[in-house]
C-alpha cells in the first residue's frame, strides 16, 4: 500500500460511454495478436544462437516498453491541456487528474483500463507480427517490438495494481521481483511537482532517465524550438 495520501477522495468513475465499451473489444484482439507474432518469432529460430538472442531480446524489449511509456507519460504530464483537441479530453486529463485523485483508476475493471492503449497499438503488433513472418533478424525485431508494445499496453495495469491496497498475488509476486512498477517505486512520481520516474512499465529506467536530466534536457531542446511546458497545478 502506497504510503503518499490522497489530497481529496476520488470522484465515483463514471459508467463507460458506447465508444469506450467499443474499444474495450480491442484488448482481447491485441492479446490474440501479440501471442500470435510470439509464436511466430520462436517458430522461426532455428538456431542456439537465434535462441541465446532471443533471451537478450526480452530484458531489452521490456526497458523499451519503460521507455516509451516514460515519454508518453512525460509528454501528457508537460505538454497541451484539458482544452486540447481530442488528446486533451481523452489523455492529458485523466493523467493530471491522476495527481489529485491517485486512487480514481482502481475503480474501473481491467479491460476499460487498457483499451485506449490497446486500441492504438493493435495496428502497431499487426505490422510487427508481419514482420516477425520475414524470419531472421527480422523475426528478433519484431520480438522487440511486440513485446515493447504489450508492456506499454499493460502498464496502466501496472499502474493501478501500484495504486491498490490488495492488488492481486501475482501482481504482488510481479512487483516483488521488480518485473513490474512497483508501490515504492511510484511514489516518488507522486511527490509534488511530479517532475520525476515518469517511466511506468517496470521503473527500471527512472535511475538513469532521471539522473542525466533527460526530462529537463528534453524540455529545453523542444523550448528551443517554440514548444513551451504547460503550467501545471501543484498538488
């Protein structure tokens, strides 16, 4: 259980709109995808050595999922507001709100969590699943990818799971061995003004991201070019 409070009590989670019930349709799909272009990469290692690199690919695979949600998680927090086209409405609001209200995401199930992000990524794992088919290094590209790409869909799991006092015992079991996000870990973006350990899959990569300044150093190359961070409410 997270040890940082809750400045207010979430709001009651309103019941899901037709098109959210729509794109809950997409997580089963993904899943199916994704199991699909796995079996495809393995069936195409035809060597000790395909194999050897096949094991590397995981690890590495799963710190890109950490990666590309830190900035994906960085860009919503930082950039556009509420009154955004679209993404303000759908993402930048629920990722702001999220500060004041930690706890508001444990009240949906699990397919409703994920099914913005499995929706998005669905086209992605086809395209990967394809090239997995090529065979080769290609199949080990294409390992990377699917598996970067169902981390980053599962990570709004992870991240409710961080926020429940009695997550379920192999998303227990999950944290313990640091193979996802755990409570500890999370917290440390909860403290006001949550400009840090932006990455939400596993966490792995906030010590580096964070020690060479790579949020800072991002937001004054992107000032430099005219894109401004939105201020935001300290909480």
């Amino acid at each position: 259980m997270s040890n940082t409070p809750t400045p207010l009590p979430p709001p009651e989670a309103a019941p899901l709109t037709p098109v959210e019930k729509f794109l809950t349709l997409f997580v089963p799909l993904f899943l199916l995808i994704t199991l699909a272009g796995i079996i495809t990469c393995i069936q195409h290692l035809n060597s000790l050595f395909d194999w050897i690199v096949f094991i590397i690919a995981l690890p590495v695979a799963w710190a890109m999922s950490d990666v590309i949600t830190g900035i994906t998680h960085w860009a919503l927090d930082t950039y556009g507001s509420e009154e955004t086209p679209y993404l303000g409405y759908v993402l930048i609001k629920p990722f702001r709100m999220h500060h004041e209200h930690p706890t508001y995401m444990v009240q949906f199930d699990d397919a409703p969590t994920i099914a913005n992000s499995a929706a998005g990524a669905t086209p992605l794992q086809l395209i990967a699943w394809y090239v997995a088919t090529l065979g080769g290094w290609w199949s080990i590209i294409a390992l990377l990818f699917m598996i970067a790409f169902f981390g980053a869909v599962a990570t709004n799991l992870f991240h409710k799971w961080s926020h429940m006092d009695t997550p379920p015992a192999f998303a227990k079991a999950l944290q313990r061995c640091h193979l996802i996000l755990t409570v500890e870990h999370h917290d440390l973006h909860h403290i006001s003004p949550h400009k840090t350990a932006y990455c939400i899959t596993n966490g792995w990569m906030n010590p580096l991201l964070d020690t060479i300044h790579f949020w800072r150093a991002m937001e004054f190359v992107l000032g430099k070019l005219g894109l401004h961070p939105h201020e935001q409410k300290k909480v």
